[in-house]
C-alpha cells in the first residue's frame, strides 16, 4: 500500500502528513508514505486544492485534513 500526500509544502500539507504517518503507525500496516510537492505531479492527479490524500494512486481526500481516525477508515 502506498499513501500520497499531495501539497506544496503549507502548514496544512505538513499536518496530513504527520496525520498519515500517525495512523500507519497505529495500524501497524507495512504502507509507504510518499509527499509529492511537485505542482504538476499534484495536477496529474486532477486535484486542483491542496492539501489531497491519494491511497495506492486514487484521491481519497481534497481541500482538508481529516483527523487520524478518518485516516485509519479510509485504510482499513
């Protein structure tokens, strides 16, 4: 499994990342956790809002950060 968190960099951004990392951790899975700032890698994937969380490829979340909990669902 491989999680992607789409942003430039902002405080939000960093907050999903730290939220996704969290919960991989907390649910003991064997799961990459890749941050793409790259403007165009984050259009490729047709999000036009950061902060995004892509699961194996497909966005799962655009324009917020979900709390850990909601992380761990959108894993399990």
């Amino acid at each position: 499994m491989k999680i992607q968190v789409l942003g430039t960099g902002c405080q939000k951004c960093e907050k999903l990342a730290e939220s996704a990392e969290k919960a991989v951790f907390e649910l003991a899975i064997d799961c990459e956790v890749e941050k793409i700032t790259d403007i165009n890698q984050i259009m490729e994937f047709g999000v036009m809002l950061t902060p995004a969380l892509a699961i194996d490829g497909v966005v799962k979340v655009v324009g917020k950060v979900p709390s850990v909990d909601a992380i761990k669902n959108l894993l399990q």
